[in-house]
C-alpha cells in the first residue's frame, strides 16, 4: 500500500482537493483524503503536482496515424475526404511495416500525453493487436462503410465473424461502428443496430452531422456526396433522401441508443441537441479535427446547454496535430468560455470511460477503480486548478504515478 500526497487531488466526481492524499494498493485506489493517512513506509510526496485519472480519448484513427501531416486542411470536408481517400490508396496494405509502425507511435504518443482509454475507429483491425499489448484500455470499432449492398445482413454477419477471431482481453474489445449517413444504407444501418444488440453492453459509433454536405445530402439527395458516391460507383439508385437532418434520419431508424457514440455534430441543430438528450446518446467532439476538415468549430456551449452527454476525441493524426486530449480540452475551453472547467474535464474523462463502458475501472479516482493516475506538474500558487488544466497541458507535464 503506497500513500502519495500531492498539491492537489481531481478526483472528477467532486471538487478538487487541496494538499491531498491517494491511496494506492495493488494497483487499484484505497482512498483519497485531506488528511495524512499516518506515517508509513511507503509515503511518496509528489509536490507541486495535480493527480488526476487518466484521459479518455474517446474518438481516433490509430491506422490513420502514418498520414501525419500529409492532408492538408480543406475548407470544404468533402474536399478533405477526396485527400485522404488519395492518400490511402498510396499504401494499399494497410499491414504494412510502415503503418505498424506509425501505430506503435502513436500509442506512445497518447499514453505520453496522458491517455488511458481510446475509442479507436479502424477499417482494418490493424490496431487490436497494437494495442493489446500496449497500457491503453480500447474499443477498437470495425467501421463498416456500405451504402449500396445487395444483402446487407450478410454483409454485417460477415464482419461479425470476422470480430469474433479477436479475442478481447481484460482491457481492449471490439464492437462495430457505422460510418456516416452518407456512407451507410439504410438497411446497413438495421443490420448494425441487430448486430451491436446481440450484446447488451457493447457500445457503437457512428460520426453524425459533420458537416454542411452531411445534411444537404439527407435532406435533398444531392450535392458533393451525390457526386462522389456516383464517380465511386457505388450510388443506390433506389435510395429515397428521407428529409429533415441526420439526427432525425437515425433516431427515426432505431438506430439512435444509449450505447450510441455520435461523433463530431457540428451542424447540429438545438432539436437534434435534443433528440441525443432523449435517447441517451454521447456526443464525442474533437474540435480540432474539425477546423482542419473544413467541418466548421462545433457549438460546444449548445451541447452542454443542451444536457447532451459530452465526450473529447482528438480523431486521427491525418487531422489532428497530435493526440494529446489536453490540447483538445483548451480548443474546447475557446470555443465555449462560459462552460465550468469542471464539466470540460468530467467529458476528457467519466463521460468518456462511460460511453466506451470502461466506467468501472476509469475515468475517476475512487475507491475500487484502476489507479492508471496522472501527476500534472502546476506551478505554485494555482487557486483554480481546474481551469489550468483546461487551458493547455504539454505532455512534458504529464508523468504517471506508478
């Protein structure tokens, strides 16, 4: 049993804590307080430093992670995706040493920067491994990408059998995830939700109201989307545009539930705010990613006005400068000056661990949880803790306790 103290506690599930301790046995948490649990062998003094749990990045590519820096930032995000597109044809195997290679970087990075659980979106696969035998807690999500498919059940058993040659560990599953409205047909769509519900815990995800072009398509049938699914060749001729937005589209399918990560919702409109809130869906923002895009700065405020649940995702590194959620969380703080700080970190890590349904072990420091803890340094004299942390951390601050 090893007791640290340090200048200040987060523990996320209630105010910070001022010239703190945190116990820590076998690797799991004892006990936080204010005061000295008595004089032991093990008593670690951590100084000028803020102990919090480990972020959850909630929303990344690691297979995309070798196109670091060579997409370059769009103002129209069907133009971004025409990029990324060319750029992946460029390394047709995606196994390659390469892109392993780009992975394994990529998870030193996020652990470095303070990540403990990702939500990882992969076409491949490619990352379960990578990822299994690194510290980081995951969902790898198999994203199936479909919009014409002459029997889309087969289509999603297929992908199931698939998920069922990775065999979970104690810290990194497997679920699927649908695309996007634009890029999944409709009965696609059904055949995913039958799937994912065949287990009452997994979670799914699906990026939803991205961008401008995402809800002129629902809502018309036409415009940029139009266009390149025809050039692609895969159009559904007998595809009817169902109207209104995307949100309403999905949840009007029964696709929309609790278990539901609804990524990005920039062009969100206060009633789509609002369908989320009743269906219990969580909003993953990664706002960052979404200048780069083209997408637009997604209305952070209105999500928390809203009551929507709010997770952080930083998306990939085709998008993203770098994987660290503290920079995602000072992009956040920007956008939305009047949210509690307070609010901003319960999303990098509660909301986040219990979207991705790894609440039981991350996202606070409580008793029972896994002590996967960070130690921040914070220069002395810092009253308001909270909102330092939201104002941009390097990763040069961030050390793990253990």
């Amino acid at each position: 049993m090893v007791h640290y103290h340090a200048a200040w506690i987060v523990p996320i599930t209630g105010p910070p804590m001022r010239g703190a301790w945190v116990t820590i046995d076998r690797g799991r948490v004892v006990a936080t307080s204010t005061r000295s649990p008595g004089a032991g062998d093990h008593d670690i003094d951590l100084g000028d430093v803020v102990v919090m749990p480990g972020l959850v990045n909630a929303h990344t590519h690691l297979e995309l992670s070798y196109l670091r820096d060579d997409v370059a930032p769009a103002s129209q995000f069907v133009t971004w995706i025409r990029h990324v597109m060319a750029a992946r044809r460029q390394h047709p195997d995606g196994h390659s040493a390469e892109i392993l290679a780009a992975i394994d970087r990529a998870i030193v990075e996020a652990v470095a920067a303070g990540t403990a659980v990702v939500g990882d979106i992969s076409n491949t696969l490619v990352t379960f491994a990578p990822l299994a035998r690194s510290p980081l807690a995951a969902v790898v999500f198999y994203e199936l990408i479909q919009f014409a498919a002459s029997d889309p059940r087969a289509f999603v058993d297929a992908a199931c059998r698939r998920l069922e040659s990775f065999v979970p560990t104690e810290t990194v599953r497997c679920s699927l995830a649908a695309h996007a409205p634009y890029s999944v047909g409709p009965l696609v769509f059904r055949a995913i939700r039958e799937a994912v519900d065949r287990d009452p815990f997994a979670p799914c995800s699906v990026h939803l109201s991205e961008s401008i072009e995402e809800m002129d398509f629902i809502r018309t049938g036409r415009g940029p989307w139009r266009e390149l699914l025809e050039e692609l060749g895969v159009w559904d001729p007998a595809w009817v545009p169902p109207g209104g937005t995307p949100v309403e589209f999905l949840n009007d399918s029964g696709f929309l539930q609790a278990r539901v990560l609804a990524v990005h919702g920039v062009q969100m409109t206060e009633s789509d705010l609002n369908q989320l809130v009743a269906c219990g869906v969580t909003l993953v923002t990664c706002p960052r990613s979404n200048g780069h895009t083209g997408a637009g700065a997604p209305p952070i405020g209105e999500f928390y006005e809203a009551g929507v649940r709010v997770a952080v995702g930083t998306d990939s590194l085709a998008s993203s400068p770098d994987l660290n959620v503290f920079a995602e969380l000072a992009t956040m703080r920007a956008l939305a000056p009047h949210v509690p700080a307070s609010k901003l970190l319960h999303s990098a890590t509660r909301e986040g661990a219990r979207a991705l349904g790894f609440d039981a072990d991350y996202g606070s420091i409580e008793p029972g949880k896994r002590a996967r803890l960070l130690a921040i340094s914070v220069p002395a004299g810092i009253d308001d803790v909270e909102e330092y942390l939201v104002g941009g951390i390097h990763p040069a601050q961030v050390r793990w306790i253990g």
